[in-house]
C-alpha cells in the first residue's frame, strides 16, 4: 500500500513520526509544492493513502474522480476547506484529521507585530551588511491599541500578549460577545470600522468560512489610519488581497505582516515579496517542532486505525 504525504517542504515528515508501525505502508515523501492538477494527480496516482499538509493542496471532486485507487485522507488539522468532502463521501473515501496547537500561529503573530514596529529586519540587515548604525525609530506598543480580528483559541492568546505589553486591546468578530470580551479582558468594539479606526495594529484570527472569505475588503482598509499596521497570520482570503497590496504601495497603510497568501507559494515576482513596508514570511504560523509531532503522530495513528478498521478523528 503506498502513502503520499504532500508538501513535506523540510523533509521532516519521517522524523517526526514513527512511520515503521505502518507494516506494508510504503511511505513517500513529497518535498515540492504540486499545483497542477494533472500533477496533482500523476504525484498520487496508485496511492491509497494520501496525507495533505492544511490547505496546501486542494483536492476536489474533478481531481478525486481520477485517483480510483484513493481510500484515505489525512489533513493535519481538524479542518480543511480545500478537501471536498461530499466528493470524497460518494466515492467512499474516509477523511480524517488530526490535532492542531494554537500556540504557534499566535506566537509568530507577535514576531510579526514586534519586527514591523521596531524595524527589525532593516536593523537586523544593516548590521549583517555594515550599513548605517539605527536607521529606524520604533513605535511603542504600551499605550497604544491593538485591535483583534477574531476572539477565538489563537485570537484570545494574542490578546493576552497584547495586554501583557500593555496595550489597549479591542475586539470585534461577527458573533463576537460581550461576555466572551469581557472573559477575555478585552474592550468589545462597536464595530469592524471602528476597530479598524482606531487600532494601531490590527491583528486577524478569522476562520475562513464562507461567511468569512473577504470579510476584510477595500473599504475596511481604507478606514484604517495611515501610520497603522495590518497583520494576518490567519488566511489570506479572508482579505481582497489586490485592494491590500494598492494600500501599501500607495502608502495607505504603515505596513503589513503577512504570513499567509492567495497563491503559495507566492510567485517571485509578486509585489508582497520586495514593497518596503511589508515583513513577509512563508507561511510559518504552524511550522514548529510541537506542531509537527502532533500532526505526523496523529497522521501516523489515524492510518493505523485506518487499516484496523476503526478510523479515528474522521471529519465530515
């Protein structure tokens, strides 16, 4: 039996897993990104187990349709909006998951909110390359707003590091509460525009959803302050991208801290990658040793239970 597991960009899937459980499982590692749909199909084809890395690699039901031999479905992560589910329960295809710590994600985000506000790149760079000696002067965060798109596991714990710097903290969802603000120490905004007025960073911890995707768009950016800064460790289409981009280059918005793109990975010469004001990192928000344990284990686990004839974690 041969297991695909997709996106292994680091060549880690087998360290952190113990793979040899699988007797008879031929596990194959792929380290590049495959886009294409015909490669999509010629990298899987014969496989029965497929193990995709989050959203990286839709499979949908024109795809599914060409791979007859698919049996199973492991997404790292409890959800998965580019997995067609009702594709893959008409062709009795199982789909499982696996545990996800919302620590990571909530961590970079302040990586990204910390290397924006005291020039941390430039600084960094200047120094490597023997440029000139404090070329920047850095925004306080005590005192200032941060404003918090989204109150849930990640949302909340970067709320509390919001405050533990200080900050005013301000934050508003579409079914956001105000007992679960008031839970969470935190001011419930009156609304999106308004948080996004008066925020000096505004931070985004959506899921996407349907109800969700370009909940931030053109108008919302443009309520935001000039000397303020975006962040989106959460999805990239939870965002009009393009409207996004023309406000940094137009100099609309401070800047950006972006970890999450329309098309990853993002082309080389898109805007995102070389714009002045923007800190870019390749997708990081999970990419840690705790992360990967849980989903390779638990990859590894679903299989075996798989095989046993007792699926676990199963989604849909």
């Amino acid at each position: 039996m041969r297991c695909v597991v997709l996106d292994d960009y680091q060549d880690v899937a087998r360290h952190f897993a113990d793979w040899s459980v699988l007797q008879g499982v031929e596990m194959v590692s792929v380290r590049r990104h495959v886009a294409d749909p015909d490669d999509v199909v010629r990298t899987l084809r014969g496989a029965s187990v497929v193990v995709v890395m989050r959203e990286r690699t839709p499979l949908t039901e024109s795809i599914l349709a060409r791979l007859p031999e698919l049996e199973l479905i492991v997404t790292t992560g409890s959800r998965n909006a580019s997995l067609d589910l009702a594709a893959c329960r008409v062709r009795g295809i199982t789909v499982c998951g696996t545990a996800s710590r919302p620590a990571p994600p909530a961590e970079l985000t302040w990586a990204l909110v910390l290397g924006l506000l005291r020039g941390v790149p430039q600084e960094a760079s200047a120094m490597r390359e023997g440029g000139p000696w404090q070329s920047t002067v850095g925004r306080d965060l005590a005192g200032s707003t941060f404003g918090v798109i989204g109150l849930g596991k990640v949302g909340t714990r970067v709320a509390r590091v919001a405050r533990a710097f200080e900050m005013d903290v301000m934050a508003w969802s579409p079914h956001l509460t105000q007992e679960r603000a008031d839970a969470a120490g935190v001011r419930l905004a009156h609304s999106k525009r308004d948080l996004l007025f008066r925020s000096d960073v505004v931070s985004l911890h959506l899921q996407l959803a349907w109800s969700t995707r370009g909940i931030i768009d053109a108008g919302d950016l443009a309520a935001m302050r000039t000397d303020a800064y975006f962040v989106n460790t959460a999805r990239a289409a939870l965002v009009d991208n393009d409207a996004l981009v023309a406000a940094l280059q137009q100099g609309r918005l401070a800047g950006a801290g972006l970890d999450v793109f329309d098309e990853e990975p993002l082309p080389a010469d898109h805007p995102l990658r070389t714009l002045p004001n923007v800190l870019a990192l390749p997708h990081l928000g999970y990419v840690t040793a705790a992360n990967y344990r849980t989903y390779f284990t638990e990859a590894v686990q679903d299989i075996e239970a798989w095989l046993a004839g007792e699926p676990m974690r199963v989604l849909g």
